[in-house]
C-alpha cells in the first residue's frame, strides 16, 4: 500500500516505491493529517442526496419530486441531518458539510 500526495519530490518518489516494491507501506505524513482532521461522515447515502438539492436551494417539494419521496420524508431527512450536524438551519447543514468535505 502506498499513499503519497502529489507534491512529493522524485526522490521521496522514487524512495516510497521502493518500499512499497519491498511489501512495505507508505503514508505521506501530510495525507495521513488530513486523514485525520476530516471528520467522519454521519450522515447515510439518502441524506446524503437530500443535502445536495438542499445545497442547490431547493425547496422539501423540490427535493420530494427529484428524489421520489413524500415531503414528510424529505422534512424528515433534513431534521435527522440538522441533528447529527448539529447545524441550526438547513444552510448551517450545508455549511458545516462543506467545511468537513462530505458535500
């Protein structure tokens, strides 16, 4: 296994091939940070679908019809969402999966 970002030098390239050639594994210290500080995503592939349209400014008859649920189900979804992120409103929601990189 090698991770590596795309900034690293031929030499430190060259070397994580190298390794990974001789079955070991490479992380680049930078990836495996950013791994870390990326919060993981609570919410499930539905919700997931419901933010988008949210994201684009759509309206809960909108995102019902585009996604073939009942406005209830889309309302719900939005609060289950507004739950686990914590967020206020919708826009905070989308605000705050943005910020984590869910969205």
């Amino acid at each position: 296994l090698g991770l590596m970002s795309l900034g690293v030098s031929p030499e430190q390239l060259a070397s994580g091939v190298r390794r990974v050639a001789a079955g070991q594994r490479v992380v680049d210290p930078e990836l495996a940070v950013a791994a870390l500080e990326i919060a993981e995503n609570p919410l499930t592939r539905r919700e997931m679908d419901v933010l988008r349209l949210a994201a684009l400014g759509a309206r809960s008859n909108e995102i019902a019809d585009q996604l073939f649920l009942s406005v209830g189900t889309v309302r719900n979804h939005l609060s289950r969402i507004m739950c686990k992120t914590r967020a206020r409103s919708r826009l905070d929601a989308v605000r705050i999966a943005s910020d984590s990189g869910w969205l």
